[in-house]
C-alpha cells in the first residue's frame, strides 16, 4: 500500500500544516502553481515528491518537475498535469490524451476548486485537490491523501487547511 499526500496551487506558500498532514504519506504529488523552489524543497526534505509545473512556474521550477507526470503505481495508471479542466469541459488536447492514454486517475490543479469525480465517459477518477496557497479566489485551502493498493483507491480524505485568509 502507497499512501499519497495530492496537493497544488501553494503560489510560493506552504506551512506547517501542509507537512504535518503529509507525515503518515509515502509520497507527495503536487499538481502545479507550485511558485517557488523553497516550496518544493520543502516537500522534497520532507517525503519523496512528484511534481507537475503551472502555468505561473518559473524556468528553474520547470527544469525540475515535469508537464506531465505519468506513472503507474500498485497497478493504478495515474496521469497528472497542472492545466486539464474538469469532467464535460476538459481544457484543449486533453481529450484525444484520455482516449489514448486511458488513465484510471486523472490528477489536475489550476482551478482552485477541490474536487473529486468520476468520468463515466473516460472510465476514470477525476481528482483536483484546490488550492493549498493563499493567493487565489478559494476561500478554503485543501487538498487530498489516499491510498493506493491493489489496483484501488482507498482511504480518501479531503483536508481543509483553514480558509486563505488565516495563515
């Protein structure tokens, strides 16, 4: 069994709270807008991390995440990237990539709307854990654990972190 901390939308913010929901995690997976290094060294000191960059990512962010992570683990096929819009309304491109790359989990951030759907037409789970920052239009931050095990998801929790104001 992995245990999976899912997190996006920091904008160069993290605390304390972030991590310490991250203690009992195997991994991190951050799904962009991440903002600043010092953020994902953070992550990084703290479990092992898996990131996508976003849309507000600087060239040295860029050069260490990925803009699309893709990974199959305890026999689920995880597809992550930071822009992929929500179930109905799925950003440009987006669509032919899930016919052909028919992800049990799609993973975006961008809208800072937490969320967690199943996509009948794709056959998969939609996740986007909002926005842990404190820049944005949200007005709770989250963001999501799971376990993975087995070819299943189990155990998902969405977390709130108090709303963006508070910090």
């Amino acid at each position: 069994m992995t245990r999976i901390g899912l997190i996006s939308d920091t904008h160069s913010y993290i605390d304390d709270r972030i991590l310490h929901y991250f203690d009992e995690v195997d991994e991190i997976w951050h799904a962009g807008d991440i903002g600043s290094m010092e953020v994902l060294e953070k992550l990084e000191a703290h479990k092992p991390t898996r990131a996508v960059y976003g849309n507000i990512d600087n060239a040295q962010i860029r050069s260490a995440t990925e803009h699309i992570h893709r990974i199959t683990l305890e026999g689920v096929n995880f597809w992550m990237i930071h822009i992929g819009g929500r179930p109905g309304k799925y950003s440009k491109g987006i669509h032919e990539q899930l016919v052909l790359e028919r992800p049990g989990v799609f993973i975006c951030g961008h809208s800072h709307i937490c969320k967690v759907q199943q996509d009948s037409r794709y056959k998969l789970l939609y996740m986007n854990p909002g926005a842990a920052g404190i820049q944005g239009f949200h007005k709770m931050r989250t963001m999501l654990r799971f376990c993975v095990h087995d070819g299943k998801l189990s155990d998902l929790e969405v977390i709130e972190l108090g709303l963006r104001g508070e910090n």
